[in-house]
C-alpha cells in the first residue's frame, strides 16, 4: 500500500492544524493602520526583480537608518504594513538600476498605497552590491544571493559563464575534484543539496569538468543560495538549497542572444506573445566529441558532449494572476577516448522537468502559488575492462526516477512584526534500478532484473517572519516530513534569530533540523561516476541532520565594506555508503549491499566582500572539518570524505580598470583533498598456493582517505575591452584560466614500470592533472 | 535588454590541446610496517602460520624478505596452549598439532611489539546429495561445469572446483578458482546449497568425462567476508580503479592477515 490509512489520518490533522494555526496567529495582529506595497518591475522588459530592495526614510533625515525595510519576494512583490500618519520617502533599489525615489504621505484616510515601481537600468550603479548575504529583513542567515551580471564578469572557462564555477568561491563551498561541478556545502554531499529551478527539483544539474552549468544564464533571474539553517519553507534535504528563478521573457519587445562556438553554441529567444503573455527560450549544445579526436589523441581525456534547453511561458490573467508554464531538459554522453587503455565506459544521464504554477496575488498582502510538477532523471553507467589479465571491473548501473508533485504555497504579511508563509507538498516518486557486474541488453527490457520501487513523500510547513522586539528578528517554523514506507513521520523545528547591536552590525543564530529520504549511492572503488539514487525503504531509514549556526555581520564605510564570521556544526545520521562487501550482481539486492554510518561537520567562515566602487568582490576563508562514521567502513574507524579540506581561501574581484577596460580574477587555495593510497607492499597467497610470485603481489592500504593530495591551488583572469563599432557596442574579452600553470591534481595512483637492472616491474607515483593554462578569447555585441 | 550577439571562443583547440597532464611524482607515501599472518588450518593435516611482513613500495624484494623470523606465537586448544616456532620460509609450527574438525583454536602473535590475536573453527564435513556435470547451450557455444547440492552446516561457508583425477587416482588438474562462496541463508527450498564450479574447457571434457571429480570447500565463515573482499588490494595500473575498501581481514591487533579453518573432500561426478 503506497499510502497507509493511519499515516493519512495523521498527515491531515497535521495540516489541518498548521492551517488553523496560521489563521490565528495573523488574525488578531490586523490592524488599523496603513499598509504600502507594490510591485518592482524593470522599466523595459517588465520582468519582475526579486529582492530588491525596499526602504521607508524620514524624508528629513536620508542618510539615517530606515524606518522600515524590505525586500521584493520571487513574484517581485513587496508589502510594509502597520505605517502611520506621516511624511515618508520610498527607496527602491536593486543590482544593476538606478535607485527610485518616491515621497508618500500618509493621512487617516489612506490604509493601503500599492506602487508600480519599474527601474531603469544603469551601468554606473552595476558594481554596487554585488553579491549580498540574504540580509533584507534579517530573518534568514547564511543566505547569499549572485547576480547573474556579476557572474558574466567572472573568469570563466574558454568564456562559458560558469554558475557552480563561481558558488565555489563562497566560503563554505568546495567541489570534489577539478573534473566534478558537484557542490559540497558545509560538510555535506551534493545529494545534499536540494536543487531547484522555478521550485521544481532537478537531481543531477551539472555539466561536466566545469565547461558550463546545466542552467543557461541567459534564462536565469535569481540565483540564491542558502548553506545551512534554512527556513521551514525549504526541506527535503539536509545541508542547503539552491534556488534558481527562470526569467519570464520580456513583455515589451521580441530580443534574443546567440553564440557560436567551436566546442559548443546556444541561442536564447525571448518577448511577448500577446499583450498577457509571454516566453523565453534558451538551449546549448556542446558537441566537444566531435571536435575533440581531430586535434587531440589523449588515452585519458574522455569524449564528451551535452544539449540543454530552457522555456517558459506567462500568460498575464489578471494583474492578480499569472499562469506559467516552464520546462527544462538536458542530456549529458560520457565516453572513453578511442585511445583509453583502461577502461570501456560509457555515461550518459538526462534530466527533464515540467512545471505548471498559478499565483494569486489575492491582496497587497496575500499570494498563493500552486504548483503541479514532472521530473524525470536518469543516469546509466556502463564500465568494461578492455585490458587483458586486468582486474575484472565491469559494472552496469541504471537509476531511473520520475517524479509527480504537487505542491501550494501560501504567503501573508500580517502586520508589521508579521509575515506567515505556509505550504504543503505531495509528491510520488517511481525509481527503476539497475546493478549489475555484467551488461547485457536484456538488463533493460526485463522487469526481473530491474528494481522498481515506488514512495511517497509528504511535507508541510508554516513560518513566521517576526519582528519580536525593535532589535530582535526571528524567523521561526517547522515542516512536518512524512515518508510511508519508512514510517518516517517527523516534524522539524527551524529557528534562526537576529539581535542588531547597532545599525550596522547584526548577531545571529540558528538552529535547524532536517531530514532526507533519497540517498546518492556511489562506488568507492571506481573514480567513474556511478551515482545510484535509492529511496528510504523499510530497510534503509531516511536521513536527517541538526545544524547549528552563530555569526556576526558588520558593515563598514556607509556600507561600502561587508564583514560576516559564521560558524557551524552540523550532525548527519543514517547515511548510507556501498558496504565493503557489497556485490554488484541482479541477484543481490542493492539495499542488502548497503551500509549505515553517520557523520558530522564543523567550520568557521569568513567572508569579506566589498560591495560598492571601481574594486568590488570579496575574500574568503573557511576552517573546516567533514568525518564520517560507519561501523562496517575502514575498520570502524572515522575518516574523513575525499572533499574534506581544513583550510580554503577564495578570492573573487572585479576591477574597472579603465573607463572601458574592466578585469575579473579569482584565486583559490585548498588543503589537498584526502585520497587513499597505499603506503606498503605484501605478499599474501589464498586457499590454492603457498609460492610467493608477482601474482601474489598486494598493496597494503592503511585506511581510507588518510593520504593528502598536495594543496589545490589557481588563479584565473578576466580581461574585457569595451569598445564600439559600426554603432554597436563590443566586449572583447580575454579569458586565462590557471595563470600560472599550476598542476594541480586530479588524483594520483601507482603506475608498475619495468626496470630493466632487475626486469622487475616497479612501483612509480603519478599524478594525472586535468587543466593546465587555458587562455581564451571571445567576443561579444550588444545590441 | 542588452543581449549578447554573438560570442566565440578562438582559443578553444589550446583549451583541447592542453588538458591532461601525467607526471611522476615523488613518492611521499607514509610507510606503516605490520606483521601479514596467513594460516589455514586444514582438518587432518599439520598446523602452519606462515608471518610475513609488509615492506615500503619498491617491488624489487626477495620472496625472503617478507619472511618474519624471530616472532613469538602460540596457539590455544581446548585450553592447552601450544607454543610455535620458527621453521623455515617464514612458517611457524608446533610439531604433532594437526587441526581436527569441529575444533575452535585461537592464535596470538607477538613481533616488533605489533600483537595480535585470532580464533577460527575448522568445519565439519557435510552431507552431499550429488554431484552432476551440467551442460548450457548459447547459440553455438556449449559451455560445462559440475555442481553439487550439500546441506551446509552452521558456522561454515562452502565453495566448488573442478577436479580431474585419472584412473591410476593421480591428479591431473584441477582448477584453482572457487568462483562463489555460499552461505546457510542462500540454500534453497529444499534446505540445500547449490554449488556451481568455473567452467571447464571443452577440450578437457572431451579427455576426461569419465575422470571428473567435484572438490568441496567448507570454510569458517568468517572467510566470507575476506572472500568478497580478496581483489581490493591487487596492485593495478588503472587509473580509474582506485581502491578504497578494506580487506576484510580476521586477525584483529596490529597486523593483517586471516586464520581460518578448512575442510576439503571430493565427489566422483556421475
């Protein structure tokens, strides 16, 4: 039975109760006093802006702390209610536009003012804030929101915007190996990462060796990332949420953007359809494979390719309605050079999402969203040996998983002191699995051979935005997690509280918990990916995590400087891994080959960005710890995952050089990630022979991970010429990645040489690096 | 909205060019020395402890390197305590100590201040119903290989091979590959084990149907988990193999190794 009776009863009063919980808790805070909201806009598209934001002044003293402050939500809406009687002045400023100013006078008579607000752009103010932790209120930390326009400034490889390339600058984020785009955030695993575009869950959105993310930036509005401690609205993940806005396509004028490429293109079309509605589409497609074999014989450099494609469409029912549809599909082929002496392979795997939303703006003070979603994921490995009297390797995975949700969002912003977002969300999931040690085409049409699991999963949260005292925020919540097949049924507190020791510096706190059902499974053994998702069964129990967050955030220089220290300590429990023993075989179920531990993360974050002037950008710096615990895993004793990095320094900044010259650079330090290696050399014989001989050969290794890589480090440049031709204006833009030719390891391994003096093959350390110096030149218009 | 035109990368086929670098480093790995115990203990025959030791990578060692001569060790059974000692290429006996089935000994070691401490029980013999030479027919391939059910005892794990004795009951081959193990938990409705030995090649069949033998396996179970486990450590040059599991090792303490109980019998295949 997918849905037990008992677990439905107490899903409903759960929800039941939340809603009736909201109810009252807003009710009695309505008041007679004047609300002011609105919407923010850019003048020209129409394109809503999110977190801009919104200030109330005494319009006498400008240069004072605001009376009142806020910020647009994703639909671009803001709201301050509870003003009184009075002479204001409203600032709307967001990154990238002239700030708007706006005087409001306030009598008996007025109880609700609701502005238009459109921003014009400006080129002067694009420097200004250009990453900001998510600080508009207050009731949030360790938040950090990027400017896709600051991203186009970064260095980027061979001149593709890289957005994960750029996230891993943010203290507190790391990426496995050069080759991986995967985010490790605070300890935690990619699948720790609960990935969204337009709130629909994308399982896999990475491109390969950082050549370009899975979300085109031409079609992205927001890009917010939130490491830890996040609000009740979020869940279903234990270590951080990305959360990708798609644009909605200017209403005013058909525009697009193209690109040609030897290694890739992309093309993005956007504009209105009718005086309601409007769209964006924009797709790449990298054919690498292609172009690589013609110019290069590498045995080790795989053959790669990838197409993605983003649209969505806006159909303008009301000014109170919106209706949208979007969809995103990508697929990614990973194969073995022609010349690859060591293995077969072949990895391919494809995400496709559909999204169908209906927000209700049902007053200056209430919207609703309603969501129905698809997702469909899927990631094939196929390795075979193709070295005689090697090792057998074969492997055949298929993770298969479509999903069907729906969900409804409610946001209220009662009063002053007050804003209440509530929601609910179902979703059914389907995953088809397949492991095996041998490939053969009837692994995919059999139902035997297959493992087919279906789960539901079910959530519900209510959070309240409160202003408790003059100085003192809270956002406080909890979200109600319920999985059937595990009887997992848990509510999850989350607090997170600001204390503002002066206008300018702000202490605050966090607690979280939270809990995940899904758990990304790969081999230990192979450095291919293997990536199975596997579901919370009554076997394997669903994760969850405690996280603990301080800090301290302090504006220098009327704002121009930001300083924010952040520390966390995080607890991971029922974490699964391939026990030691496991095999690979249909007939071994893979929930049997699959073993619990549990695992912790601690650190200290720095980060330092100034925000405004002709250098902006910031610097940062993380000490941190990652272990894990399992009892069936080296020996039962800790060690620590291969992305485990004690110290990481990341600088990112952008410099007008001149009026038309501008450069980006950034420059990364890390402790060497931890790797196993072996440290000695035995000879052990089995059941048939007591000779000792080169067959009988063994490396001792003492435990996993407890070798260092040597330190990662690179500097990447960016410069860009800005001039004009032909009445068009051009960037000329030179790209050099890795500056100084740094090698910096992909990983290392023992290579057996023959040495002639003795003819006995000997051991040899290598170390295999994937980039060295890339420069790179491109050149843009705008038109 | 400003958009972006147009946009080529010219320097992509340095982007190409240039990736991948491989290059020989120094060698920094930490060497950790520790005493390697191998012991089988075969019902009906002679204890041996083969101690050896582990060596800095080099490859370039005489097999007597690894020997350990000056260890102390000593086994214990049925409470009597057996001293061992060094006999010759890194083996330790004590003279008149033979394992016997169904017997638990317990081992411990002493080398270098590295101790460590061991237990197995050498199975019983169990009961077989056959042993049968079984033929699979893939299009034009025809492949062969014996089976035999047996009801397994408690405690034991049990794998097959083929064997090939001619009529003057000399050996003349005999595979040297168990290519499962299995468990009590994997016999069958009937409450026995089917067991499956590596296929024989057709041109042994041919010579020797009448000369085929079955060679039955019971182990301590603890050689399970070794047994899955037994190709992590095989030196490789892939660079996409890297192993990152243990062994599975029964010698507890600071050394690595297995000490394990045995016992082996042969079918005459029909």
């Amino acid at each position: 039975m997918i849905f037990p009776d008992i677990t439905f009863l107490i899903l409903r009063k759960t929800f039941t109760y939340l809603f009736i919980f909201t109810f009252i808790i807003s009710s009695p805070l309505l008041k007679s006093q004047s609300r002011i909201s609105g919407k923010v806009a850019d003048s020209e598209s129409g394109e809503v802006l999110i977190s801009a934001t919104v200030q109330l002044f005494n319009p006498n003293q400008k240069t004072s702390y605001p009376i009142r402050g806020t910020s647009t939500n994703i639909y671009g809406l803001f709201s301050l209610p509870g003003i009184n009687r009075g002479d204001y002045l409203l600032t709307v400023q967001n990154i990238g536009y002239k700030t708007k100013n706006i005087n409001i006078v306030i009598t008996d008579s007025i109880k609700n003012l609701y502005y238009d607000v459109r921003l014009v752009m400006s080129s002067l103010e694009l420097n200004e804030v250009i990453v900001k932790s998510k600080r508009d209120s207050n009731f949030s930390i360790s938040s950090v929101e990027i400017s896709p326009a600051f991203l186009e400034r970064l260095p980027s490889k061979g001149g593709e915007i890289d957005l994960f390339g750029a996230l891993q600058h943010i203290p507190g984020v790391t990426t496995s190996t050069e080759m991986s785009n995967g985010l490790y955030v605070r300890g935690g695993s990619p699948d720790q990462t609960l990935t969204m575009i337009d709130g629909v869950v994308i399982y896999n959105p990475f491109h390969l060796g950082g050549f370009a993310t899975t979300f085109n930036t031409d079609a992205i509005k927001n890009i917010k990332l939130n490491k830890g401690g996040f609000p009740a609205e979020y869940g279903g993940r234990l270590s951080s949420i990305l959360d990708i806005t798609l644009k909605e396509g200017s209403r005013s004028k058909f525009s697009g953007s193209g690109a040609l490429g030897l290694i890739g293109s992309r093309v993005n079309v956007e504009g209105p359809l009718s005086d309601n509605a409007s769209f964006i589409i924009a797709g790449r497609i990298n054919y690498l494979n292609n172009v690589q074999p013609l110019i290069s014989n590498s045995e080790v450099i795989p053959l790669y390719n990838f197409y993605d494609l983003n649209a969505k469409f806006n159909y303008y029912v009301s000014d109170f309605d919106k209706i949208s549809i979007s969809g995103f599909i990508s697929n990614d082929n990973l194969g073995q050079s022609k010349e690859s002496k060591d293995a077969d392979y072949n990895i391919n795997w494809s995400n496709a999402t559909l999204s169908l939303n209906w927000l209700n703006i049902t007053s200056d003070s209430k919207f609703t969203k309603l969501s129905l979603n698809y997702t469909k994921y899927n990631f094939n490995t196929l390795i075979q040996d193709i070295v005689p009297n090697s090792f057998r390797q074969d492997f055949y995975s298929n993770s298969a998983i479509q999903d069907f949700t729906i969900k409804g969002d409610g946001s209220y912003i009662s009063t002053e002191t007050h804003t209440l977002k509530t929601g609910i969300e179902f979703t059914f999931h389907n995953f088809n699995l397949i492991n095996n040690d041998y490939y053969i085409t009837a692994l995919l049409s059999d139902q035997r051979y297959i493992t087919n699991l279906n789960s539901f999963e079910s959530s519900a949260y209510v959070q309240d935005e409160w202003k408790i005292l003059p100085l003192l925020n809270a956002n406080i919540g909890i979200r109600i997690y319920a999985f059937p097949e595990a009887r997992f049924f848990k509510p999850e507190p989350r607090i997170a509280l600001s204390y503002a020791l002066s206008d300018k510096t702000f202490i605050k706190a966090a607690f979280a918990t939270g809990s995940q059902f899904l758990h990304l499974i790969t081999r230990n053994d192979v450095l291919l990916p293997t990536d199975i998702w596997f579901p919370s069964t009554s076997v394997i129990k669903p994760s969850n995590a405690r996280q603990y967050i301080a800090g301290i955030e302090t504006q220098f220089a009327e704002g121009e400087y930001l300083l924010t220290i952040e520390g966390y300590y995080k607890e991971m429990f029922n974490l699964y891994e391939y026990s030691d023993t496991a095999t690979f075989t249909i007939e071994a179920p893979i929930e049997q080959q699959l073993t619990r531990g549990r695992g912790n993360a601690s650190g200290l974050e720095i980060f330092f960005n100034k925000r405004t002037g002709s250098l902006t950008g910031w610097i940062g710096y993380t000490l941190a710890w990652t272990r894990r615990f399992f009892d069936e895993i080296n020996n039962g004793q800790p060690f620590y995952p291969r992305y485990d990095r004690r110290h990481d320094i990341s600088i990112a900044l952008v410099y007008d050089l001149f009026e038309n010259v501008d450069m980006g650079a950034t420059w990364t330090y890390g402790t060497g990630q931890a790797f196993t290696m072996p440290t000695g050399e035995y000879f052990y014989t089995g059941v048939f022979s007591n000779s000792q001989n080169q067959n009988n050969l063994f490396l001792d290794y003492t435990g996993r991970n407890e070798y260092r890589l040597p330190a990662y480090h690179k500097l990447d440049l960016n410069i860009t010429y800005k001039f004009q031709w032909s009445g068009l204006p051009f960037d000329l833009a030179l790209n050099i990645y890795n500056v100084y030719n740094h090698s910096n390891p992909l990983g290392r391994y023992l290579s057996f040489q023959n040495n002639p003096s003795t003819n006995k093959p000997e051991p040899v350390l290598k170390q295999f690096t994937l980039f060295p110096m890339l420069p790179s030149l491109s050149l843009g218009v705008k038109f | 909205m400003i958009k972006k035109l147009l946009l080529f990368t010219v320097f992509t086929l340095l982007l190409i060019q240039g990736c991948k670098q491989e290059i020989t480093v120094v060698n920094d790995l930490t060497y950790t020395e520790k005493l390697v115990v191998r012991a089988l203990l075969i019902a009906g025959q002679p204890i041996k402890v083969y101690l050896t030791k582990t060596l800095p990578l080099s490859g370039s060692y005489n097999p007597d390197d690894f020997n350990v001569k000056d260890a102390s060790a000593s086994i214990v059974n049925e409470n009597k305590k057996y001293s061992l000692t060094y006999s010759d290429s890194g083996y330790y006996i004590s003279p008149g100590l033979n394992a016997s089935n169904g017997e638990t000994y317990y081992l411990t070691t002493n080398w270098n201040g590295k101790q460590s401490t061991s237990q197995t029980t050498v199975p019983f013999s169990t009961q077989y119903q056959n042993a049968s030479l079984m033929t699979e027919v893939n299009g034009t391939d025809t492949t062969y290989f014996l089976q035999c059910m047996l009801t397994p005892g408690t405690g034991a794990v049990y794998g097959v091979t083929w064997v090939i004795i001619n009529a003057d009951s000399v050996f003349r081959l005999e595979d040297t590959v168990i290519p499962e193990l299995m468990r009590e938990q994997d016999k069958n409705l009937l409450n026995l084990l089917v067991l499956k030995t590596r296929n024989i090649p057709n041109d042994l069949i041919t010579k020797w149907r009448r000369s085929l033998f079955i060679r039955v396996f019971a182990f301590d179970s603890q050689y399970y988990n070794f047994f899955l486990t037994q190709n992590a450590n095989v030196a490789t040059t892939n660079i996409f193999n890297q192993s990152n599991i243990n062994l599975r090792w029964n010698v507890k303490g600071d050394a690595i190794g297995m000490f394990i109980g045995e016992t082996n019998f042969i079918i005459k295949v029909n």
